[in-house]
C-alpha cells in the first residue's frame, strides 16, 4: 500500500514537471519573440514619429507675427436658454512685406481665433516696403462706408495709426506710416479698406519692368540730376 501511494504521489509530479519542461522551452521562445517584435515596433514608431517632428519643424520655420483685432460675441436664444457664439479678427504677417486677415467662429473663443489665424495665412499677401521700413507711395482704400488713407513717411515717424490698421502695419512690418479713417469705425471694413490701399501699392522696379525701362530713367524724370537718380535707383529694394 505503502508503495502504491508512493507511486500514485510520484506520477503526477514527473508528469508535471514533464508538461512544465516541454512549456517552458516554448513559452521562453515566445516571450523572446514578442519582446523582440515589441521592441522593432517602438523603435518603427520612434523613427515614424522623428520624421513627422522633422516635417513639423519644417513648416513653423517661418515665425509670423499674430494680432488679435477684434472679438465678438453674439447670442441665440433657444428654448433651453441662450446659445452663445465668438467670432474672431486675426491680422498676421511675418514682419517682411507680408500680411493677411481672417475671420472665424467658433462656440468657444480659442477655436475661433484659430479658425481666423488659418484663414489670414491663407489670406496673406505681399506689399512692397521703401527701404524696408515704409511705403513707396500715398493710397486710398474704401470699402463699403470705411475710407482709408495711407502716405509714407520720413524715417522716426512711427506708426500713425489707431485701432485695427495698426495691427496691420506693426504686423507687416512698416515702422514709418501716416494714416486717417473716415467713415465706420467698424473693425472689419477698416480692415478691407487698408489692404485694398496695400494691395494698390507699386515700387519703382515694378513700374519699371512693367514699362520696359531703368528705375534711373524713372526717377529722372521727377527732376533729380543723374548722378542722384543713380544712386537712389541702386538704393532702392522692393
């Protein structure tokens, strides 16, 4: 009896350490395995990852300069109470000839003025500056009952301008300007009138090229000598 339960006692631990020895091998196999395929995956992922910080770097290489205008906020009355709403007024340019305007809307006011900084960077367009820091000539912009008037001015003037045509000129990057509105203080058609002003603005190399002719010849015919008209046409850099 004695040795019966013995071997009944002995069998199912030899069997048991049979069935650990036969699952041990392959279980050690598989673990092995699968750490090596987890860590080909977080090494895959990392250089995935590299090269879309890579790409991400690229694209913000350009630093623009962002200028919240205006906000506004409008409700809608419903039957559970009021229902509010944010529209946003963003200027941006990067300090260098280029600016735009957009607007967006959103239920909360960070999305809209996100909303509004994509559109005017699709919006942007460029203005040729007098020596980098002006305009190269006086203009007019109207739209709808807001006038503008931009004129270039002496180098120490600064930016004579208020409310929202200032943001457009400190983002464009003029540092000597003279402005005047009339009509509507409203911040949205000031904001169209100015461009529409920018937009009509040309530099001597431009009329020049556009007539077939030297900025010298051009700037002769305002009454300066050729000497002078020599170095101011070297001078000038759109």
């Amino acid at each position: 009896m004695a040795d019966e339960n013995t071997n009944e006692v002995v069998a199912p631990v030899e069997g048991a350490e049979a069935q650990t020895e036969g699952r041990g091998p392959g279980r050690g196999r598989g673990n092995r395995g699968g750490g090596d395929r987890n860590r080909g995956e977080r090494g895959g992922r990392g250089r995935r990852d590299d090269r879309r910080g890579g790409n991400r770097d690229e694209e913000q290489g350009e630093e623009l300069i962002e200028k919240l205008v205006h906000i506004n906020r409008v409700s809608k009355t419903v039957k559970g109470g009021k229902r509010f709403g944010f529209a946003a007024l963003v200027v941006v340019g990067d300090g260098k000839g280029r600016a735009g305007f957009g607007h967006g809307k959103a239920r909360e006011v960070p999305e809209a003025i996100s909303k509004a900084t994509a559109a005017a960077k699709k919006a942007m367009v460029r203005v040729p500056l007098k020596e980098g820091r002006t305009l190269h000539h006086d203009g007019l912009g109207h739209f709808g009952a807001g006038k503008v008037t931009v004129r270039s001015a002496p180098a120490g003037t600064g930016i004579i301008a208020g409310g929202p045509m200032r943001a457009v000129f400190e983002s464009l990057g003029v540092a000597d300007v003279v402005t005047k509105s009339n009509g509507t203080s409203n911040p949205y058609n000031m904001i169209r009138a100015t461009f529409a002003a920018l937009v009509e603005q040309t530099s001597p190399k431009s009329v020049a090229q556009r007539r077939g002719k030297k900025v010298a010849d051009l700037l002769r015919r305002g009454g300066a000598s050729a000497d002078v008209a020599q170095a101011d046409a070297e001078a000038i850099a759109e």
